[in-house]
C-alpha cells in the first residue's frame, strides 16, 4: 500500500523569516529562533516610538491583506516600557510607518502605530493581562489596521486600541519586534508557541507558481491548492510515501492453514514470495500494523505477482482500515483486481528489491494496482482475498 502517513501541521517556516537590527541605539545585536510556530526573540535597543525606532525585528516580506496572530508566553525585560509583539512595517528604515501590537515590560499590553514615514508615534490604548495567557492579534484589509488580544480561556478576539489608515503599498513586512526600552547591553526576550498568518494572496493564487513565490503560503502537493501555510491540511501537511508499511511493521495472517513463516515477505520490499495455504474457516488475509503507529492514508495498492503458480495470483480483494489497535476493521474497497482478466500473467523469478514510488510501481517487475479516493485516516489495515485465479487452487501466492 502507498498513500500518505500523517507527520504534523506547521506555521510559516523559519526558512522564510530573517532578522534584523533598526535603528541607532542598538547595544547587542539581537537574534531569533523560530520552530514550527514556536519562538524566541531577543534584541536590545532604545525605544519604539516618537519619530523613529530602535529594536530588533523578526520579519518577512509579504504582500495584499494579512492577519497575524500570536501567543505570547513570556517577556523578560528590565525596563516597564520594553515592548515586543506583532508589527506590521511598511520598510525597514527606523522611521518607518507600522502598526503594532505589544506586550510590555511592566506586564500591560498596548497598541501603538505611526501613520507615514516619520510622523509621530500613537499610543491608542493600554490594558493589564498575565503575560502567561496573552495572545495578541494585528489585521491588514486594504489600508485599514485593526488590533484585538484574547486570555487562554477566551473564545473571542477583543478589539482593543485604534484603527488606523496607513498606505502600505504594494509590499511591507510583518514579524515580531523587541526592543529593551534601554541603552545597555542586557538583552529582552520574548517566547511564544504559536504564530498564525492568514493571508488574501493564498487563497487568491492560482498557480502553484503563485502560491511557492509568497512566503506565507504553501502548496498543497495532495490537494493542488494554495494555503496559508498554517493552515494547511492534514494530507497536504503530511508525509508522501511509496509504502505506509515501513521497517518492523508486524503482518500476521488469518484463514491461513500455513504461511510456511512467509508473512514478512508481503511487505518487505522484495520479491520473494508469500504463501498461504487456505484453511476452510473463511477467506484468508492478512491484518498489518505500521511500526511508526501513526495515522496515514492509503491511495493505492500494488500486487506484484510470485515466482510460481500462476493460477494462485489473488485476483478479488476486500481492504479494510482501523482507527485503534482493539477498535472494528471498517471496508475501504472491494473489487476484482485488474490482472483478472489478464489470461498470461509474467512471473516476478528471482527475489530482487522493489523499487516504487507514490506515483507509480516498479516496471521493471509485474503488478497489478488498484486506487482509492475519499478515504479516511487509519491506524492498521486488513487485506482479504476473496478469489484466486484459479478457484480451485489451494493457496494463495504473490510477492509483495
């Protein structure tokens, strides 16, 4: 079986991020780490406000409409009017227009813009949280900017500050600022475990082209549309595989007088043969569990054919799926294969690796395939094998 087994779902990459020092007054350079929505930020410098800025910035340029959303889970700062939080900038010259939202050093949060290049920063509000249940929130439509915070518990935003208007252009940047609010060398920090974008241009691409140009989206390799790239889906955030049965999957059969201890060979990626010796309790099979014990979606099934005994291929099947170790095989499929109609099917002779991929078998060998679509999500599958070749014969025979 190949098909997708589930890893995670991530925010915007760190690849995509860059850092930067603005402005005079910077007394230790300052850094960041970011990792699958976690993140640090650390930075020095004078203030964020009046006509021009000094801080450390977390940044990557974007383009159209964008909402960031952001937890912060700690600021560590000496001085009452240290500041760190989300940051829309129109360009990286200290006296540059942003609109900002901030956590600060005195345990307040507030919001504060500067409407042009130059002009005097604004203070629109200022409000008291526990910094431990903060998440902060900034929004571009057009030139409208709009800023809410909600508490751990909360289910809604809360609109807090002002809205402002501010010409951005075709292109600006968003990230995260710090700045110590001091001259000295002791650095702020800040910590988070989530940074949310939502963006227009990701739902307005429309070529894969258009969505890889944006650094805030992704493109789904599964479902061939455009994301923000935190929100992309679990099939499309998960990993491409040419089997979901990796190293140290357990096989194990039933309705299986004997297998001559060749159940392995089903799924080793060899073309050495399996075995089944019908019993009269049913119709035979096989039941595997991945060894990664993680959900994965099947997309297809290959079969390649034995060494022998033409008249054992299976050539009816039922496939089953399971969401938990002791819970109910659900049918997945069931159908004739295709080979069944094939009357001289080659043999696959001499045990040799089985090079596949997602997208297609090995030609180099035999096999027939079958594929699936709208299938949900399982832990362990059940393969059984209604009909062989021959109805007859007393086994079932293939190699992988």
């Amino acid at each position: 079986l190949d098909g997708i087994r589930v890893v995670s779902s991530t925010s915007s990459s760190s690849k995509n991020f860059y850092g930067i020092d603005i402005g005079s007054g910077i007394a230790s350079a300052g850094n960041f780490f970011f990792d699958s929505g976690s993140w640090v930020v650390l930075g020095t410098g004078v203030d964020i406000w009046g006509n021009s800025d000094s801080f450390h910035y977390m940044y990557m340029p974007t383009t159209g409409d964008i909402t960031i959303s952001m937890f912060v889970s700690s600021f560590t700062a000496n001085h009452p009017w240290a500041k760190s939080g989300p940051m829309i900038r129109a360009s990286l010259s200290p006296s540059s227009a942003h609109y900002s939202a901030f956590v600060l050093g005195n345990g307040s949060f507030t919001n504060q813009y500067r409407q042009c290049d130059g002009c005097t920063s604004v203070n629109d509000q200022t409000g008291v949280i526990s910094l431990s249940s903060v998440w902060l929130r900034t929004k571009k439509t057009g030139n409208v900017l709009e800023s809410f915070y909600k508490g751990i518990s909360d289910a809604e935003w809360i609109p807090f500050g002002g809205t402002a208007t501010i010409d951005y252009g075709e292109s600006f940047y968003i990230g995260i600022a710090v700045t110590s609010h001091s001259s000295t060398t002791e650095l702020a920090s800040a910590c988070g475990t989530s940074f949310e974008t939502t963006s227009s241009v990701c739902s307005n691409a429309i070529t894969e082209s258009d969505c890889i140009s944006s650094s805030l989206c992704q493109w789904g390799t599964i479902t061939e549309k455009c994301y923000d790239s935190s929100k992309l889906p679990q099939e499309d955030a998960s990993e491409i595989m040419p089997s979901i049965f990796s190293a140290g999957s357990t096989v194990e059969t039933f309705n299986c007088a004997d297998t001559d201890e060749t159940e392995i060979y089903a799924i080793d990626g060899m073309t050495d043969s399996f075995t089944c010796i019908k019993s009269k309790n049913g119709d035979p099979g096989l039941i595997i569990s991945p060894s990664h014990q993680t959900m994965s979606l099947v997309t297809k099934m290959r079969i390649y054919a034995g060494r022998l005994c033409p008249l054992c291929d299976p050539v009816r099947y039922k496939l089953y799926g399971r969401k938990s170790t002791f819970g109910n095989f659900v049918e997945i499929s069931g159908n004739d294969l295709p080979w069944k109609s094939d009357k001289d099917v080659a043999r696959n002779f001499f045990p040799v690796p089985i090079h596949s991929t997602f997208s297609s078998g090995d030609n180099a060998l035999f096999f027939t395939e079958v594929s699936f679509e709208n299938v949900e999500y399982y832990l362990d599958y059940k393969v059984e094998f209604s009909k062989t070749r021959a109805p007859q014969s007393s086994s079932i025979t293939f190699a992988e």
